[in-house]
C-alpha cells in the first residue's frame, strides 16, 4: 500500500511543481521566474554547505566524545535530503527543502521524524515478525544453559 502512495507521489509532483512555476510565471514573468529559481537554487546552495558542515562538525564531536549521534545523524539526513530538493528545480521541492535546512525549522522536523521512526520500530517490534499476526510477540519457552 506504501508503494502506491509512494508512486503517486512521484508522477503527481512534476505535475504540481510544472502547474506551480507556470502561475508564478504567469504572475511575474517568464525571466523572472527563472531568475527566482536559480536565485533559490543558490542560496540552498550556500545553506547546504553552511549546514552541513556545521552539522558534519557536530557529528564528529558526538563521535569523538563516544555518545550516540542520533539527533547529529538525523540532521544530516535532513541537511542531505533538503539540499537534494532544493536543486530540483521548482518551488514546491524547494519549500520543503528549506523546511529541511533551515536551523529554525529542521529541529521540528527532527522531532516528528524520530517520533515517527521510533513509533515504526516499536510497531515493527511488537506487532511484526515473531508475534504471528496476534499483535503480540511469540514466547519461546527455554532454559538458560551457562557452560
């Protein structure tokens, strides 16, 4: 079911991002809009690099102190997957991308995304394989044996 939805997604948004650049286009003209796409498409660029090479320092140092990167990880991903749809050209992607980037809002986007992931493993770890379909986890008895 995932996959379709999934599918969907993919051949609807160049449609939307297409109908998107033609009203704006419409509303400014065709030079400007291109001229505000590649404006866009730069200063991801620069927030890309900005980002990430903060987010790449603070990766290190989680490294370096021997705690788990978790949050330093997921930004990263987020830095990554942002600065991808942000040079893909058209303004839909490139909203998403700077909701992504940009340090006010990608802690928030962190959240949900680890909330998410977190409640997906405990669906996968109760609910998935071993428990049979009953939703709960088959209990295999057994003994202990310390050689």
């Amino acid at each position: 079911m995932r996959g379709r939805w999934l599918l969907v997604a993919v051949l609807l948004l160049p449609v939307v991002e297409i109908a998107v650049i033609i009203q704006v286009g419409q509303l400014i003209g065709a030079w400007s809009t291109v001229a505000v796409l590649l404006a866009i498409s730069v200063l991801g660029a620069w927030v890309v690099k900005h980002e990430g090479r903060r987010a790449w320092l603070e990766l290190r140092t989680t490294i370096d102190s021997g705690q788990p990167p978790g949050r330093e990880l997921t930004d990263a991903a987020l830095i990554l997957v942002g600065g991808t749809l942000l040079l893909t050209p058209g303004f839909v992607t490139d909203v998403f991308g700077l909701v992504l980037i940009l340090p006010v809002t990608r802690p928030l986007v962190r959240r949900f995304l680890q909330a998410w992931l977190a409640k997906r493993a405990t669906t996968y770890v109760i609910g998935g394989a071993g428990s049979h379909g009953t939703g709960r986890p088959t209990v295999v008895p057994g003994e202990i044996v310390d050689e």
